[in-house]
C-alpha cells in the first residue's frame, strides 16, 4: 500500500473541475483586492485631500497651534479673530482656542469674507 487513494474513473473530470475552482477563486481575490485597496469616488464626488487636522480628536485647538498647521504667523491668527473672520472661544481666563469644526471648515473652504456672518 502505498498509501495513496485507488484511482477513480472520475479522475480527470474531478481535474478539470479543480482547475475551474482554482480560476473562479483566483478573480475573485484578485477582485477582492482590486475594490479593497482602491475605492472609487461616486460620480460628480470630489475626492477629500488630507487635512493637517487628521486624527486630532480634540473638539478644540489652541490658536497657536492651529496657526502652525495653518501656515499663518499667530500674529495673523490673533489678528483673524479680533476681526471676526476665525470664530475662537476662552474657556479659561487666558487661551484662545479654535473649534475643530470650524478649523476643518475654513481648512477646506478658506476664511469667511471680511464682515460676512460667522458661525
């Protein structure tokens, strides 16, 4: 004994079907990949870019720091609240923060017109 199944008259059938498995799973990981890797936009979706905001779960920033990722001196940070353009709030006696929504917000579409209405 050799240890091995008796041959079958079913043999080369059984083959072909195996090939075909082997096919049928091979496009549908390749699939797999392809839609998990990628995923396309919906039609007349913009693609989002990264935001320097990312992963910052905090509903507040300091306005030093949103001014670093910003790009702006915090003399303009300082500046753009006094006027009205960067909404800020002082939950203490000393800090100005800014809310993370409204540091998405004007990330993604620019500040608000100079004596237009803030949210």
């Amino acid at each position: 004994m050799s240890g091995q199944p008796p041959p079958t008259q079913g043999a080369p059938q059984a083959d072909a079907q195996m090939a075909v498995l082997r096919t049928v799973i091979d496009a549908l990981s390749d699939n797999a990949t392809a839609t998990a890797s990628s995923h396309p936009a919906a039609p007349g979706q913009a693609t989002r870019e990264p935001s320097v905001f990312d992963g910052d779960t905090r509903v507040l920033v300091p306005l030093g720091e949103f001014a670093q990722r910003m790009g702006i001196s915090q003399w303009l940070a300082y500046k753009l609240a006094r006027s009205g353009r960067l909404p800020t709030t002082r939950p203490g006696k000393r800090e100005l923060y800014v809310p993370m929504a409204a540091a998405k917000r004007i990330e993604r579409d620019g500040l608000p017109p100079e004596g237009g209405e803030v949210a």
